[in-house]
C-alpha cells in the first residue's frame, strides 16, 4: 500500500530514534490495552502485552473525564514497563469524516488545500483541528475517474492533546495517534485483499463498522451497541461472576442446546441488533453505488473486538446475513504461521486488534 506522511505528527512532532521500542495503546470507555513488537534474528516477537479495566466515568464516549485516575494508571504502567515512547488510538466516534472528490495534485497540495478548505467539509475551524487523508483512488489506472477521491479526517485538537497531556504527564513521549478504526484494518484485513470487505470491531461499549475496497477504509461509524448486554446475560442466566464470563462466552457462547435456551435467546436479542445495524451499514455502502452495486458488493466480513470471541457468533451471523462471516486474525500481516507462531491465543489477541495495528505501522515503518 502507498505510504504517506501522518499529518497526526504535527500536534506532538516524533523524535529522531524512531527504531526504539514503541508501545502501542488502545484506550476505550472500560479498558487499556498495549502491546509492544520487537524484531529479533529476522522474527517478529510478542515483547510484552497486557491490559487494565477502567474504572467507570475515567472516560465516557471516548472523552477523558477524569485525567487525574487515568495519569496514575499510565504511570503504574510506565512504571513497569520502562518503554517511553507510545503510539495510541483514538475513538472513530470523536473523528469527523468526510469524503472529498479534488482535481489531480499531489499530496503536499492536498493537505495545503484541506487547509483552507477544511471548514466546508467537517465542522470545526482548520486552526482548532488535526487532519489527516487518504487518498483512495488511481486516476491514471482508472479511465472512469478523472479526479482523486479522498477520506478526509478530523479531530478538534484539543481533544487529541487532552490525550497527549496525560500520557507526557505520565512520563511518556507520545509520537503518533490514529484513528482506531485504521488500526484495527491493519491487523485483520490482509495486505493484498482487494475485495469489498466489511469490519466490525464489538466492543463492550461500542461497535465499529468498516468498508474496506481495495485495501484502503472507505467509511466507517461506531454505535452504542454494546458487549456490556452479553456479559449480563450470562450473569443472569448461568448465575455466574465476572470472572468465568470469558470461559463461558468460548465454551458456551451462542451454541443452542437443551441446558441454555434462555442464555441462547437472551444473546440472540443483542446479536440480532449488530445483524441489523450490520443490513443498514451494507445498505448505506451500496446507496452510494447506483448502477454499480455488482462491483460494490461486500463479500465478507471480519469480526474483531473483545466480544467477538463469543462461541457460534461468526455461524450465526453467517446464517442470519447470507454472507460469509468469520473472525478475524490480527497476526495475518506479520506471521505466516507455517514458521512462526505467536505467544498470544487467537481469539485473546482479538482484543488486542487495534492495538496490533498500531503496532504494524511502526514495526514496519508504515505511515499509511
């Protein structure tokens, strides 16, 4: 894929040494998770990995509402972990994204466009905002278009610095922030799929959908529905505590039988949601697609996220959708698995999605 300079780097410029050791960190709503990779003898390794719950009301739809809670625990972290620069993600559901047709020009006259221009395509003020684009398209190998299709995103800069002050303050060098949704691509969408492709990252508070074309993130949108209403049901029906919820959700998850009726049908409610939102998604993709759906049809979709691990979920969306649904492997892009295997289980590493992307761009010296 095209690589390009990461206009995020302007708010917290990246320091020269950057072949050093980078953790890479996805923050939401109820938890902290990082990963740090490292080469070694011609390998990719798993340095270190691990992740925090977040007490509830440190951060409320992606917003930090209580920076003091949440500098103490990236201190302990820092604390034990000694890595000092960090890349980290930011929510989709802060982003403002929007898609720009502009005449041919390169890069560097792109974004000095979006400079001026940024008002007319996302509502906050180019001096109050961080952008970042992608350019989507070829014209010199696309006869039909004779202009550069770009996914223009915006953050308001005080939002991306009140991440960038808790993590200086506690003792980190912020060197990149992305969008979690481009990280999360980059970990389960193979490098070379060309194919119309449909993410969905279920987290525990929120739910990310993706298109991918082409290799490259069309459009995406986060909802409110949330792996918090699997974990009560198996609280309710199988009269279980938070600590055996992942056990069951793998051993027992969404596979129907005699024993778990009222589980089955108390997950089926939530799951029929994501299958809903996933119809109105594909929907709104091909809308924009008159005359072309056939091209623009999505030919499967990748599961990712912490909840996505739940038994039965990939067969029976599968079923439900009539498209091919499967989870997601975050390491695709990194280990062929016929010589190396990586420390970390499968179905625990989806959790880990974003954090993994993040972690590929810089392994790799990706700016994409």
């Amino acid at each position: 894929m095209e690589s390009r300079k990461n206009f995020f780097f302007d708010i917290f410029p990246p320091p020269d040494y950057l072949n050093m050791p980078v953790l890479c960190v996805d923050i939401s709503d109820k938890s902290l998770k990082f990963i740090e990779l490292e080469r070694k003898k011609g390998k990719v390794l798993v340095r270190r990995f691990g992740g925090y719950s977040l007490s509830d009301g440190i951060i409320e739809r992606g917003e930090i509402k209580q920076k003091d809670k949440l500098v103490d625990l990236l201190k302990m972290v820092k604390k034990k972990i000694k890595t000092t620069l960090v890349s980290v993600s930011l929510p989709e559901e802060k982003a403002f994204l929007s898609a720009v047709n502009f005449p041919q020009m390169t890069k560097d006259k792109i974004k000095e466009a979006l400079s001026f221009q940024l008002e007319e395509y996302v509502p906050i003020p180019s001096t109050e905002a961080v952008f970042d684009f992608d350019v989507l398209n070829n014209p010199s190998l696309e006869n039909k278009q004779d202009f550069l299709r770009i996914n223009l995103t915006a953050f308001s800069r005080i939002f991306v610095e009140s991440y960038g002050d808790v993590f200086v303050e506690a003792g980190f060098i912020p060197i990149s922030f992305e969008m979690e949704v481009n990280s999360f691509i980059r970990a389960v969408v193979p490098e070379k799929e060309i194919d119309n492709i449909m993410v969905i990252d279920f987290g525990r508070t929120r739910t990310a959908f993706a298109v991918v074309s082409g290799g490259k993130m069309q459009f995406a949108t986060t909802v409110s529905i949330a792996g918090e209403e699997i974990e009560k049901a198996f609280i309710l029906h199988l009269k279980t505590d938070k600590t055996q919820i992942e056990s069951a959700k793998r051993e027992i998850g969404m596979v129907k039988n005699k024993g778990n009726k009222e589980l089955f049908e108390a997950l089926k409610v939530v799951i029929l949601v994501i299958k809903n939102e996933t119809i109105k998604q594909i929907a709104y993709w091909l809308s924009h697609h008159e005359g072309n759906q056939k091209d623009a049809k999505i030919t499967k979709i990748i599961l990712c996220g912490g909840e996505s691990t739940l038994s039965g979920l990939p067969e029976f969306l599968s079923y439900e959708l009539k498209t091919k649904v499967e989870l997601g492997n975050p390491w695709v892009n990194i280990f062929s698995f016929e010589k190396d295997i990586p420390s970390m289980d499968r179905r625990d590493s989806l959790a880990y999605s974003t954090a993994i992307g993040l972690a590929i761009k810089h392994l790799f010296n990706q700016t994409k």
